[in-house]
C-alpha cells in the first residue's frame, strides 16, 4: 500500500464520518428534533480538526490532510497532488 492509498483511506473514513452526521442533521431539523440537532451538529467541526490532526505525512509528519481532502474533491475543486509539499517524498512511495 502506497501513501496516496493510506491517506486516501482515512480521508475517506472522516468524510463518511461527516456525511452521515450531516444526514442525521437533516434528520433532525425535519423532524424538528433539538437534542438531535446538537447531536449531529458538534461532529462538524471534529471532521475539520480530524481531517487536519490526523492525516499526515507517513515521512514527516506533515499537516497535509486538507490538501488530500482536494485531491478527493469533484469536479473544478479537484487538486492533483502527487508529493507532500513538506518533504517532497512521492505519494506513490510505499509507506
Ligand atoms: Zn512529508
């Protein structure tokens, strides 16, 4: 397994992470549910901060999660990234 793969993979599980809580978030205000609402809500900003303290470089530790979250991106947001801009080793690189 690459780093590419490794990283991809624990964006992946933060980012189902954040879509299931958002499903529950609007659970929730359909059916006006508060306590449900506060709930769902707080994993919203744990998704940014889990995205950005725990998807890091495999080589150097390198905070680089919210540029794998780009590459992961659709469309016009998608960012090719292809070495980690702390320590130039290739994603391609086995881990
Ligand atoms: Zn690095």
């Amino acid at each position: 397994m690459n780093i590419r793969e490794t990283l991809q993979r624990k964006t992946r599980y933060i980012m189902w992470f954040g879509f299931i809580s958002w499903l529950g978030l609007m659970v929730s205000l359909f059916l006006k549910l508060s306590t449900l609402f506060i709930v769902f809500f707080l994993p919203f900003p744990a998704v940014a901060l889990a995205q950005s303290l725990f998807v890091r470089c495999p080589r150097c530790g390198g905070n680089v999660g919210l540029l794998v979250a780009q590459a992961l991106a659709p469309g016009r947001f998608k960012t090719k990234v292809s070495n980690c801009p702390f320590c130039g080793v290739s994603f391609d690189a086995e881990v």
